[in-house]
C-alpha cells in the first residue's frame, strides 16, 4: 500500500490493538467478522466503490457500514469498518485488504493472549513446507474446481488437533479465499505478520542436520545483534547443505559453514 492506504492502514491497526487490550473483546470472534466483512466486500465491488469514494464524507460511509452490517457483528467489529470507511484509501482493493490484514491480526492477538504464537508462527512455517513438497495436496488445496467445504475438510483432517485453532483457522481463510494470491505467498506473508507481532525479523535457517538447542541460541543471539531486532528461527533440514548451513532474513542470504558461523556469533556475542 501507498500513500493514504498505508496511514489508514496504520491508524485502523492501532485502533484493532486498543480494541484487543480490553478483555471484553473476544479477538477470536472479532477475527471471525472482520474476515465476513472482507468477503462481503471482495464480491462486492459496487460497495468497496462507495466505501472509498472520496467525493463521499467520510460520515455518510460509516452510517452506510453501520446500516449494512450494524445488526449482524459486534459493535466493535462494526466500529473498526466503520473507521475505516471514515479513511481515505489510493484505490478501493487497499481497503479490503487492510480489512483482510486487521483479520488475521486479530486472530493472531487471540494467539498472542493465550501465549501460543510462538507455535502459530512454527506450524504455518512447517505448514509452507508442506506443501511446497507436496505437488499433490498443493494441487487439492488449490484447485478452483473443488468446493471450499472439500477443501476446508481436507485442512481439518490435516490440522485438526495436530496445529493450534489459530493456525488452522489461518489457513482455512487463506485457502478458501486466496483472493488472487498464490498459497505460499499467502503462507508467507502469514508468517511475517506472525513475526511482526513480537516486533521481530524471520530468519529461515537451512542445515544439512538439525541444530542442537545451543546452536540455535547462539544463531539466533548472533542474528539479533547484527540485525538490530528479535529475531525467530524459522528451521530446515536440507542433506544438501553439506556442513554448513543457510540463513535468510528478507532478501538477504547469508552462507557460511555451521562451524564459521558459530564462532563469528561467539565473538559478536563477546565484543
């Protein structure tokens, strides 16, 4: 997003956060109803149009929004639409994305609450290599001919009881409602906003064996130094990394051996 989106997105996330510190907010449910309304309007491009006219006052589109949905979410939910209705957006797709993006913050703030991020952002991690090695569930997962019930059944036998709700509901969107992205940019970008919660970078580490606990304390130490931020450890297993190991954090690659690499985070570590 640009412009006036990217501020709007940004005010509408600090808004969702205010909301997500009272405890009488349920952000499991609020998720649910930010994601309704992002279908609603994701069918409805007559509506998104309105919503962001700018020629409209920003008052005559939050009555619109409180009349459309008032009665059928929470008040919370509908003043958060609202809000952003109030808002200027650089072209009317940008809000159905913020309210997309205000969705899965939510949920992920349910899994913030009850201390179980950490394992969201691992599963929708190993989730991604899944099906990247998967060409088959890849292809039953995103076949346009398949009802979005086959496919949600599918997660579930897959999920179901094996990931957290919060990952499972992630993903159970993402698929059902791709929204034109492929599924690994949607894993992705899940995971990133995951990170972001805690404030801090993903690094995805390749090595040709497991790393013992040690080595990933001292990895991970090293990285936050370098990087200025707390960073999560996103770890794989490639025979192919033959002795050494691959780190990257954006696009940003870094390759070394495992043994180089520890002893330059034991001497960062040191100075």
């Amino acid at each position: 997003m640009n412009g006036a989106s990217r501020e709007a997105l940004a005010a509408a996330r600090e808004r969702l956060d205010a909301l997500t510190d009272s405890t009488s907010v349920d952000a499991s449910t609020l998720a649910d109803e930010l994601a309704a309304v992002t279908a609603l309007l994701d069918r409805e491009a007559g509506l998104r149009r309105v919503l962001t006219d700018p020629a409209q006052s920003g008052e005559a589109k939050a009555q619109l929004v409180q009349r459309l949905i008032g009665g059928q979410v929470s008040g919370a939910a509908a003043d958060l639409v609202s809000g952003l209705a109030r808002s200027r957006w650089s072209q009317p797709r940008d809000l159905v994305d913020a309210l997309e993006e205000l969705a899965n913050i939510a949920d992920l703030t349910a899994a913030e609450k009850t201390s179980t991020l950490d394992d969201v952002e691992d599963e929708l991690f190993r989730f991604g290599r899944i099906v990247a090695s998967n060409t088959g569930l890849r292809a039953a997962l995103t076949d346009r001919a398949a009802s979005a019930s086959a496919k949600v059944e599918l997660l579930h036998r897959l999920l179901g009881g094996r990931a957290k709700p919060v990952t499972e509901r992630l993903v159970v969107r993402l698929v059902t409602a791709p929204r034109g992205r492929s599924l690994e940019a949607g894993l992705e970008s899940l995971s990133k906003l995951a990170a972001e919660r805690r404030d801090r970078l993903v690094a995805t580490v390749t090595s040709a064996v497991p790393l013992s606990d040690p080595q990933k304390r001292r990895l991970g130490d090293a990285l936050a130094k370098l990087y200025g931020r707390r960073m999560h450890l996103n770890l794989d297993v490639d025979p192919d990394v033959i002795g050494g190991i691959r780190v990257q954090v954006g696009d940003e690659v870094i390759n070394g051996s495992l043994a180089d690499r520890l002893d330059d985070a034991a001497r960062r570590m040191a100075s």
